[in-house]
C-alpha cells in the first residue's frame, strides 16, 4: 500500500482515540489491516520482482511519502493533538520505514525475533498488478478520505 493511506490512518487514530497508549499500538495493527487489502504500491506499478528497488519506484514512493506528509501536516496544522497524531501516523507507517532502510530493514529480516513479522508483514499483502490499478487504489482514496474527515471533525483543533 502506498504511504499516504497509512500516515492517515495512523493519525485518525491518534486524534480519535486520544491517549498514545491506545493510539500507537492501534495505528501499527492499522498498517497490517491496511495490507490485508488488495492494493498497488510503488513496487508493483514500477517495481521488479525480488530485485532493489527501481529508481522509478523509489522516486513513486519518496513523492507519495512527502505528499501525505504535507498534506497531513497542513490538515493538522491548527490542532493541540497534532503531535499525538503525527506519531502515530508515523507508528502506522513504521513497518515500510524499517522495511526500506538499507541496514535497519536488512537486521530486521535477518534477526530471529524479528523474521517472523518481516515474513507475515509480507505474506499478507495481496498486490494487483498495474493492469488493476483502478481498484488498487480506490481503497486507498477512501482510506485518506475518512481518514482526513476524521481528522478534519475531531473537537480538539485550537480555536481561531
């Protein structure tokens, strides 16, 4: 899944649910929910299989990385929860953060504690190809979209 939806849905839980004790934990289970989806993501629209990363690819998902980034940050720009939120959209994406650094990710599926989420985090993941693209990212537009109204509704933004 592209990084956009998982920032969202990542924030909309640290704003709705409001104590970090319950946001985080649920906007890192969000990511594997939001990978249980049929999706497109940089890898499949520009990616090869079992091979680096693309140039492509890599640009794809840097753009789609700091377009979410800067549409969150405005859409909480006026809000008192707005670090809560901001933590936990960056907790939702933690797992494709780690996943992409070339020596964290590459400990990550090499440690034998860690193997087993690295392994699940991408067996659950139904990718389509690009030929449906349409439906890969339909989800994704409604996850960013709820996810912003929840954010956009929450009471807690600061009075102008």
């Amino acid at each position: 899944m592209m990084a956009t939806p998982h920032l969202f849905a990542g924030a909309a839980l640290g704003v709705v649910l409001r104590r970090p004790l319950y946001a985080l934990p649920a906007a890192q289970a969000s990511h594997f929910l939001l990978d249980c989806v049929p999706h497109v993501d940089a890898h499949s629209l520009f990616g090869k299989a079992g091979a680096s990363p693309t140039p492509l690819e890599a640009t794809v998902a840097v753009a789609d990385f700091l377009v979410g980034l800067a549409a969150l940050l405005y859409l909480t720009r006026s809000r008192r929860d707005r670090r809560r939120g901001l933590c936990a959209a960056i907790v939702g994406l933690a797992p494709d953060l780690i996943d992409i650094s070339p020596r964290l990710g590459s400990a990550f599926r090499a440690w034998f504690l860690t193997q087993p989420i690295y392994a699940f985090h991408h067996a659950i993941q139904p990718r389509l190809s690009p030929h449906h693209l349409f439906t890969g990212l339909v989800f994704q537009v409604l996850t960013v979209a709820v996810a912003g109204w929840l954010i956009w509704r929450q009471p807690s933004a600061i009075p102008k």
